[in-house]
C-alpha cells in the first residue's frame, strides 16, 4: 500500500533578476545567466524534505527556500520572490 503525499504549490513573483552564481573559484559567465526574471510568475514546490524549488526559465529545478512550513520565511526568498 502506498501512501498519498500532498504537494504544496503556490505562485510566486519574481521582484528583480536572479542571476546564476557559479562561487569564488570558477569565472562567471558575461553576460550572467538570468536564471529568474523580475515581474515573472513562477509556480514553487517542495520536494519530500520540505524545501521549497522553482524551475527556472529552462525548466531547471533551483531551491528558492528552505522555510518547511511557509516559502516566504527565508530571507533570501524575501529578498528575491513575493507569494501571490
């Protein structure tokens, strides 16, 4: 028998550009690449261990939030996205 999990999605608004970060080691590509654009629309999820994830405009999954319980409870999401 398996068990039904329910997946929590909610629509989220990008407020300025989130550009990949490749770290201190590599160089970063020029122009960055723009993994979310300001005033998108991107719907969030979050996987088994509650961690919220956006596809980005490839369809590449990025974790946008690790707040388990509300997506807007990370500073970092707060500083990039607005929940609809």
């Amino acid at each position: 028998m398996t068990k039904n999990r329910v997946i929590t999605v909610e629509l989220v608004r990008c407020k300025k550009d989130v550009v990949k970060k490749l770290g201190h080691d590599f160089v970063e590509i020029d122009p960055p690449k723009i993994l979310f654009k300001a005033d998108y629309f991107y719907p969030a999820f979050q996987d088994q261990y509650g961690t919220w994830l956006a596809a980005d405009e490839e369809g590449e999954a990025h974790v946008i939030s690790e707040a388990p319980e509300q997506v807007d409870d990370d500073p970092w999401f707060e500083l990039y996205f607005k929940k609809v």
